[in-house]
C-alpha cells in the first residue's frame, strides 16, 4: 500500500480569470501559497481588520482616491501573501502587482476569490 503524507503541499496551482476592460477576461496560471489553518485565520482577521479600517474612514468622508488606496494596499498585501508565482511575463513583485490590481478593481477580486476557491473545493470535498 503507497504511503500518503498528512502534511499538505506547500503550493498549488490554479487558473484565475483575469478581467480585462473592454475585452474579454484571460486564463492566468497562479501559483499559491498553501496557508495552514491558523495562517488562514490570520489571513481572514486582517481582512476583517482592513474592513473595519475603511468603514471608519468612510465616516471621515474622505476623497475616492484615499478610500481606493487604503483598499489598494490592504490587497497588495493579501497578494503578496499567497501569490508564488504568476504566468504572466512580467516579475511577480510590488511594482507589478500593483500595477495589476491597479487595472482594475475586479482583478484583485478575481485573484483572491480563486484562492479561497481552492479552499472551499476541499472542504467540500471532505
């Protein structure tokens, strides 16, 4: 009988539907950080966090650009976090991804639904 390792693999790959304005969306290959569950839970507080940190500025009636760079940075962040690499032909770094999730507010969306995607496919399947 093969022998299967409990630990989980340190990265997966996945297909992620890039949005693109006025033409259709392209299949980029992503490939992500594994997050153990209490990293997960780590990633989703500071997502809850951010939340809470652009509802209070909203009650300062602050300009469309500060509420969209606070939102901007809290997501280059989260990029950063799980993306490995990327298919696209340019470096996976700041600069690029911020140029990226700068195109266009769905595709950092796009991004991150697809890595909880994988998340939610497993527990699915269990």
């Amino acid at each position: 009988m093969a022998k299967i390792s409990i630990l989980q693999n340190p990265t997966f790959k996945a297909d992620v539907e890039i949005p693109r304005v006025g033409d259709k969306p392209v299949k980029v290959q992503f490939v992500f950080n594994y997050l153990a569950r209490d990293k997960l839970a780590d990633f989703t507080d500071a997502d809850l966090s951010s939340n809470k940190e652009v509802r209070d500025l909203l009650e300062k009636e602050p300009t469309v650009r500060e509420v969209t760079a606070k939102i901007l940075d809290h997501q280059i962040e989260q990029l950063q976090t799980i993306i490995a690499s990327w298919g696209f032909e340019e470096e996976l770094n700041e600069a690029n991804l911020r140029a990226l999730a700068g195109s266009a507010a769905a595709v950092p969306e796009a991004i991150l639904e697809a890595y909880r995607g994988a998340y939610k496919v497993s527990r699915e399947g269990n």
